[in-house]
C-alpha cells in the first residue's frame, strides 16, 4: 500500500466546494471517481482544506492510499486523463504512513483578487471580484499588517464552522496592486471558515474610506463580527500553497 500526496488545481467554478457533497458535485468526488477508474479501487481522497463553492486552488493537496504498480511521477498523468479539464493533478509524491495532509501541514497561503477599474473585464469575472470605485492600497496594505501574529480571529469567521478553537497565526499578509488587479495575500498555520474572504471585505472597506487602518485591531479584539467588514464573493479566492516540513 502506497501514501500518495496529491497536489491540485483546480478551477471551482462549478463545483460545490472541496467536500462531497449529497445534493451537488464536490472536487473531492471527481478525483474519486478519477481514481477509480485508474486504480480500480474505492478510495478515499483525504484533502488538506476545504474550500467553499466557487473558491479556486493552484496548490489544494490530498492523500490517498492505493496499492499500485504505478510510478509516483506518472499517476498525475494517468489521473489527469480522465478527469475534467477544470481539475488537473499538478504533483504525486510518496509520503510515510503516519502523514496527514491537514495536521502535518505548517501554513497555508491564499491570495484574493480584486479586479479594480471603471468597468469589468469579462474573461477575469470567474477568478476576480470586481470593484469601481478608487482603492486605497497603502491603506490597505497597512491594515494587513494588523492581522500578522497570533490572535483570536473570532470577528472574521462565518458561522458554521466547526472549528474547536478561533485562535491562528498569521505569518505574512500584504495587499499589492499588479496592472488592474489589487491581491491581498496573506499566509498562516490555519484558517476558519471565510476567514480570508472576511479579512478581504474589511480591507475593501479600509480601501473605500469607510474604515480606518487601525481599526482592524479593534476589530480582532472585539471578537464581534458585526464589527469586521462583508464576507468577499468567493471566485477571488485562491488556495495558492500548502507546505509540509521535509
């Protein structure tokens, strides 16, 4: 029996999330199905995060356990031959018995795409929210700095998640703007549910005027969210890297 760790990308647009889903096609079904088809064996694809409807990833990861004679550097490309074009495995990698995708993970990095300007590009409105009006990035990008460290989070989660604890560590968080295109990029050792679509919204209303930099430790404090600002539509948001130590 081989521990193989998948790494994925995959366009979510027209998926129901990550997660096998009964009313609704999950990502998370169609590599199944994938591996059925190659390995002829029922397996379960064990993913790293779970990320919502419509949400995108370059480096979404996941293990499976199979028994097969096939090359760990050939099964992206037997797997990829027959799922759909919106799902391709970028990487297979052997890894020991006791690895677990999630729990052995030591940061995740996302970044959320805001396309910024007058009027909307078509071919960008699956992978970008749009916004009009004026932006201020260094604002913006001040504000993120708020969010490094490790504290209570709990004014940016959703309810429904199931989280036992709404404590996490963010490493890193900047906010850059690239031709028309503002991303917010932020990495850390875990996050709740809409976590980073929530810090988004705040810091598009940091962006607009409606609030200021600091404000965002006042938020994180307050535990309220209430307080932080919307949760931002989900096709900006890319799952971009999981890492694991060696």
């Amino acid at each position: 029996m081989k521990h193989i760790l998948l790494t994925i990308a995959y366009d979510g647009t027209n998926y129901n999330g990550w997660q096998r889903q009964p009313n609704g096609m999950g990502i998370q079904e169609k590599i199944e199905e994938a591996c059925y088809k190659i390995f002829r064996q029922n397996l379960k694809v064990i993913g790293a995060s779970r990320t919502d409807t419509g949400v995108h990833a370059l480096g979404q990861r996941a293990l499976i356990h199979v028994d097969t004679n096939i090359p760990e550097d050939r099964i992206p490309y037997a797997l990829n031959s027959v799922l759909p074009e919106d799902i391709v495995i970028r990487d297979a990698k052997e890894v020991c018995e006791d690895f677990h995708p999630r729990y052995s993970a030591i940061n995740k990095t996302y970044y959320y795409q805001i396309l910024n300007g007058r009027f909307p590009i078509p071919q960008y409105r699956k992978i970008s929210a749009f916004i009009s009006s004026h932006l201020d990035i260094d604002a913006m990008h001040e504000a993120a700095q708020y969010f490094v460290g490790t504290h209570d989070f709990a004014a940016f989660c959703s309810t429904g998640g199931s989280a036992k604890t709404t404590v996490r560590t963010i490493y890193r968080a900047s906010v850059q703007k690239e031709g028309p295109f503002v991303t917010f990029k932020v990495t850390g050792n875990g996050f709740l549910y809409n976590m980073v679509r929530i810090m988004t919204g705040t810091l598009i209303e940091i962006g607009l005027g409606k609030k200021e930099p600091s404000d965002i430790k006042q938020i994180i404090l307050s535990k309220d969210r209430n307080l932080a600002g919307k949760t931002a539509p989900p096709q900006g948001l890319t799952l971009i890297e999981i890492q694991y130590e060696e």
